[in-house]
C-alpha cells in the first residue's frame, strides 16, 4: 500500500494502448493525481506488484479478449485496491458475457469518457480503497504463522521434499504460480539446515530498480555513484553465513545475471566502486513463476545461470491441485485474524464456494480475501457473499471429452507429483512409456 501524506498527490495506475488512456493520464494529472502509465503488460504487471495502487485503471478497448485470470491474479495481491474498466462501446458486454465485472471490476465506464464522471468515480473509489486497506492493515497475519498448512498428498510431498533439500547445501529453485508459498518454502529450508542460526535475507528482483538492483545486491563504496555518501553493504554480503532467496529470478536484468553467475561460481562478490574480491558464504535460493527454459529460448535468461540455479528443485503446487487443503487453511486464517478480537466461523455454504472457486492467486488470495471478509462481516458468520465468491448447486453440464480430458489432466499432474517429478517413476505409475508421458504433458500444456 502506498502512503499517503495530505500533501502528496494521490497516486494511480493506467494501463491502456491509444489516445483516450493518454487523453485520460493528462485530465486526472491537471487533477492532482500522480499518474503511473504504460501501455506495455510486462510493465503494467511490475509497478502494479511494486506499488500496490489503490486504484487501477484498464482500458479493455486495448486487448479484444482479455485474460480475465490475469487481473484476478494481481489482484489477489491487494483486495482492497478499485479496479476500473473502460470499455470502447456498450456491446462489448454483450461480446463478452464471460467477462465477470461484478467479480473483479468496482466500475466501468463506456467511451467517449464523461470525465466530470468519471473523475467522481474515481475520487470515491480511491477513498474506499484507503479506507478498507487501513482496516486490512489492522489484521496483518502474526508472524509466527509460517506453518505448511495441510494433509493433502501434494502438501504431505512438500514437506518431505524440503526436508530432503533442507540438509543438501546447493543452490535451490523453487518453481510455482504467484501466491503458492515459495518464499514460506525458501524460509522452513532455511530454518531446517544447517544455516538456521545465520540471516534469511529476501529479495524481491521484480521490485528493485534496475539502476540500483547491483547496489541492492552486492553493495557500493562511497562515491560509487550520485548520492552514494557512504559505504553501503549489499544484500548478499549480509547474508555471510545465512540464505539469500531471489523472488521473480526471471526479472533479473541480463547485464545482472552475470554477476550472479559469477557469485555462485567463486562465491565472491566486488562492491560497485571497487576492485576488491569479498568471499562471501550464504546460500542461494531462486524462485520463479516463469519457465525458465522458454526464458533462455527466449534470450531473456542466459542458459549458463539457469544450469546454475537448478541443482536442486521444488515445486509448488497451485491451490487448485491441493483443494483437500482448503478448509484447513481457511480456518487457520481465519483463527489468525480473529485471535483476541471475535469469534467468527465460515457457513457450509461459504465452505463449497471456496471448495469450487478456481483461485487463480492461489493461498495468498485465499488469505486476503479471509482477512477482508473479516471485517465486511457484521455477525459471526461468514458468508460467501462475504467472501465475494458465488456458490451453484448444480455444476454445468460439459462433453464426455471435456470431462475425459479433465480427469486424464489431473491424473497427469497428480502422478507427477506423487512421484517427486521423477518422470521415469511417474510413466511406471500410470503403466505408459516415457514417450507416452511426454506426448500426454505436451497436449495437457503440463510445463515438464
């Protein structure tokens, strides 16, 4: 959350392509609001993660079928933040039925933009936002909450295998969509080695800069740099003893990588400002919700560090893979945030709609959306409505080869798991060849 002196000019995010988002990034600036714009997703996607805007604005007109999981996605991040959608005519709607605004969107608005409007839309929606973010703020999950929390066979295969990694002391990838607990992984290896009496240091690569990022990371001499006043030591030299973990390795900048390459082959380091080799002994930990092999195809990671990075491996699983975990979790959030407050239990009603709901930004989003219905619900209980998720009773009908597809998919996925990603174990399992595997992992767009 971004704070918010009386001074200072309320800040917001515009992602858009055309002359109506620049048209609309001038009217709220000559307004006194600090604009964030960008046309560009990837961009979109970082300043939303680094700033946590309390309101957003989306030009849909820019993207004919938008990826609704996308935005679901983000935000998860921060439940309280107003999400406003311009569309380029009112027939949109009716050309995107499955476009759910009432789940995602506070408002939308048609072009030509009314801005007197549209300026009152957003100045509530900015107040309502501050307003539920510092209630939120009050209900900040303890510390000590940094449990695994569940008894699924996915969840069960977890904790074995950070046990296994635990006492190994190489490099370590973590892999798994947002929200999954790869950084609560990176911290219980951490707290099981042999490294648990020295420093856990966690670096977000998507939030840093890309002109401080070497600074951040393997610190500066005074005079380095403008500004550089004094000697800074960096992230990694701090970590002397402990565990480093790199968040989004994938938005490490190339030039950067190098330099990181160069640290997990020598373990040493040189401040920026100097020609003097440090040796530094911490342990590396990346995660990344990214394939990396499509990076490298890419160009946009270099293949020597990612051979370097993936000695070791864990994946985490999305909330979707691991939904007998579900009711566990939910009422372990939400003991946390009524603890010494209120006594507050979820409907059964609320329970199935949790149990259906696709959770795109997996527990992180079942978190956040626990300690929001904490406060919109007046009564002990807690509804799905509280929750902001719809319940049916009755499941759409879909084709024999839907349902087949579906169920060869996570038979898929479950094998692979249970099997510790051991893709010669997992084909034995299921009674296939490995040939047989790969062709099915490749039709399923299961990432190998």
């Amino acid at each position: 959350m971004l704070d918010h002196s009386p001074h200072e000019s309320r800040s917001i995010l515009i992602f858009g392509k055309g002359d109506s988002a620049q048209e609309l990034s001038e009217q709220l600036k000559d307004n006194g609001w600090q604009i964030f714009f960008t046309q560009e997703k990837s961009q979109f996607k970082k300043l939303f993660q680094h700033h946590l805007f309390e309101v957003v604005v989306i030009f849909l007109s820019a993207e004919p079928e938008p990826i609704i999981t996308e935005y679901e996605e983000l935000a998860s991040l921060n439940m309280a933040t107003k999400w406003i959608a311009i569309i380029p005519h009112e027939n949109w709607l009716e050309d995107h039925p499955n476009f759910l605004f009432s789940h995602l969107f506070y408002d939308y608005h048609r072009e030509p933009l009314r801005y007197d409007y549209f300026l009152a839309t957003v100045g509530h929606a900015f107040g309502m936002a501050e307003l539920q973010n510092k209630q939120l703020n009050q209900l900040q999950v303890p510390q000590d909450s940094d449990d695994i929390i569940g008894r699924s066979p996915a969840t069960a295969l977890i904790k074995r295998n950070i046990n296994k990694i635990a006492m190994e002391d190489a490099t370590v990838l973590i892999t798994g969509e947002s929200g999954t607990g790869k950084e609560l992984a990176a911290r219980k290896i951490h707290q099981r080695s042999k490294r648990n009496q020295g420093p856990f240091i966690a670096i977000n690569c998507a939030a840093i800069p890309e002109t401080l990022f070497y600074s951040e990371l393997f610190g500066n001499e005074k005079g380095a740099f403008t500004n550089a006043d004094s000697k800074k030591i960096g992230r990694i030299e701090a970590a002397d003893g402990g565990t480093v973990f790199l968040d989004e390795i994938g938005d490490l900048p190339l030039n950067l990588q190098v330099n990181l390459l160069r640290f997990l082959e020598l373990n040493q380091i040189e401040r920026l400002g100097s020609v003097k080799s440090i040796t530094v002994d911490c342990r590396i930990i990346v995660a990344t919700n990214v394939n990396l092999e499509k990076a490298v195809e890419d160009g946009l990671f270099r293949e020597d560090l990612y051979h370097r990075i993936n000695v070791l491996t864990l994946h985490m699983p999305a909330l979707r893979h691991r939904r007998q975990d579900i009711p566990e979790l939910a009422n372990h959030f939400l003991s946390q945030f009524c603890e010494g407050h209120m006594h507050k239990t979820f409907t059964q009603r609320c329970l199935n709609a949790m149990n259906q709901y696709r959770w795109p930004g997996n527990v992180r989003e079942l978190m956040n959306r626990i300690r929001r219905a904490v406060i919109l619900s007046e009564g002990n209980l807690i509804t799905e409505k509280h929750m902001d998720l719809s319940f049916s009773n009755h499941q759409n009908i879909v084709s024999l080869k839907e349902a087949k597809d579906k169920a060869e998919k996570e038979t898929l996925i479950l094998s692979i798991e249970k099997s510790g990603y051991n893709h010669t174990l997992a084909a034995k399992n299921l009674g296939i060849s490995r040939t047989s595997l790969y062709r099915l992992l490749n039709k399923h767009n299961i990432p190998m």
